[in-house]
C-alpha cells in the first residue's frame, strides 16, 4: 500500500511539474511583449526570493549547511542563472524556441551517457525515440529558423549550463527550501550585473504583471521545488526525460488558449514522445555516479 502511494505521489509531482513547466513559454511571451529579457529575469528572481524567504520564516533555515554553500550557490549560477540568461539570449539572437527545445533534447541523452556506467539498449533507444519526437513537434519552428553563430553558441551554452548543472544538483541532499535561496540570490546578482550591457524597460500593466507572477512564483517557486525534489529522490536520466513533455504541454495550451491548430507532425511527434518515454522509464537504469 506504502509502495503504491509512493507511485501515485510520485506521479502526481511528475504531472505537476510538466504541467507548470510546459507553462512557462506562453506566459514568457506574454511578458516580453510587456517589458525587456533583462528585467522580467530581475524582477522574477525577487519574486522567487521572496517567496522562499517568506516558506523558510517559520524555520528561520535559509541557508545551506555550512560548508556546502560555496558549492551550493556555484550549482545555481550554473543550473539557473547561466541557464536563463543564455535561454533567452540565444532567442534575442535569432534561435526559434523550437530549435531551442530540440538542442535541450539532447541533454538526457547527455545525462545517460555520463551518468549511467551500463545501461539498457532500450533507455538509449526511448530517449532517440524521444527526441525525434519532439523534433516532430516544434518542426514549424525549425522551418522558419535562420540560424545564428552567435545564437547558436548561447543555446549550446544553455544545454551545458543544464547538463552539468543538473549533475550538480543531483549531488545536494539538503532540502531545495535550504538550496533555493541561495541559488536565487547569486542568480539576482548576476542578472543586475547583467544591466549595463543590456536594457531594462517594463510596462507597468496586467500584461506584464501577471506572467511575471506566474513565472516567479508557479515557475520559479512551485516547478522549480519539485523538480529538485525530484532530482535528489530520483533517477538523473528519467528526470531529464521528463523535459521532453514540455513542447506537448506548451503545444497544446497555445490550442487550447490562443486557438492555434495543432499541425499532423506535432500529433504524431506526441505519440512519439511518449513512446519514447515509456520505454525510458521501464527499462532498468543503473545507479547514478
């Protein structure tokens, strides 16, 4: 019975979490149109910030364990703050969000790869399956790419600061209430060191505000606690994995919300995806390094 609840929680939490995170692009485009790259990141950290100040005030724990928080806050440099800034630079220089979303695919096969001593045949096979999937899905946006030197190097330092910092993260044990904090404070520095070479302008509206909201607390707070959750009590790859649902998610909330068709490829790049995956999460893993 303890097993079973164990299954469902840990379905639901998977659910969860792709459901917010395959959010985030409507509402980032929301907000873009509303105020600049450079402030929606300031003032989405302070949001985070404060929010995980506020869970951690009856605890009064906001810091990591001595001794790991140098390690701790070079991870979220890493895994958040160098991962949204070359997310959305590599968009502002020409990289379509759906080649984006296909170079980020390879970082579960990345993950196996470095992580896994032995693995299945199959897990390597649900991942290409996988990525070929989702290749289908955002195919109109790789049709209207024109690819950018200088795009393409922010979306491959994306992938790395991801990979790697995923890896990291996969080594703290400490509750992500202790780790988020941190993390979001070096990411907030880094962002505001960020200003002089980039412009700062919002509008002051409900078209900004509300995405920001969303991004901040749903996104920065709710997915971003789960998914760390996630990372520590899981396996690596299945985690990673789980990104690849993320375009079936934002695919169909722009049908659903703005009334955009979903095109044939992107129905059978669905199927694919979750193909792949149920291959990926039934065949045995090794244990993480």
């Amino acid at each position: 019975m303890t097993s079973k609840s164990s299954t469902w929680t840990g379905f639901a939490a998977m659910s969860t979490f792709v459901l917010l995170w395959g959010s985030a692009a409507i509402f980032i485009r929301w907000g873009l149109d509303h105020g600049s790259v450079l402030a929606m990141l300031i003032l989405r950290f302070s949001v985070a910030l404060g929010a995980l100040l506020l869970i951690g005030l009856p605890s009064r724990r906001w810091l990591p364990q001595p001794g790991t928080r140098w390690q701790i806050a070079g991870t979220g440099l890493l895994l958040i703050g160098g991962y949204s800034v070359c997310y959305f630079q590599a968009m502002a220089n020409g990289i379509t969000p759906g080649l984006l979303a296909t170079l980020l695919g390879i970082q579960p096969i990345l993950t196996l790869l470095m992580t896994e001593r032995r693995f299945s045949t199959w897990r390597l096979l649900g991942l290409s399956l996988s990525l070929a999937g989702l290749t289908l899905v955002v195919y109109q946006s790789l049709a209207l790419t024109k690819l950018s030197g200088l795009g393409m190097g922010y979306a491959l330092a994306a992938l790395l600061c991801m990979t790697f910092g995923a890896m990291l993260q996969k080594r703290i044990q400490q509750a992500p209430t202790e780790v988020l904090p941190l993390q979001y404070a070096v990411t907030l520095l880094l962002c505001l060191g960020l200003t002089p070479l980039q412009p700062v302008h919002v509008e002051l509206n409900l078209g900004f505000w509300i995405p920001l909201l969303w991004l901040g607390l749903g996104i920065s707070v709710g997915a971003q606690l789960l998914l760390y959750r996630m990372i520590r009590n899981g396996n690596l790859v299945n985690v990673t994995s789980l990104f690849y649902l993320v375009p079936v998610i934002t695919v169909l909330l722009d049908y659903l919300i703005l009334g955009n068709a979903m095109p044939a490829l992107a129905m059978a790049g669905m199927v694919a995806i979750l193909a792949g995956l149920a291959l990926v999460f039934r065949a045995p893993s090794s244990v993480d390094h």
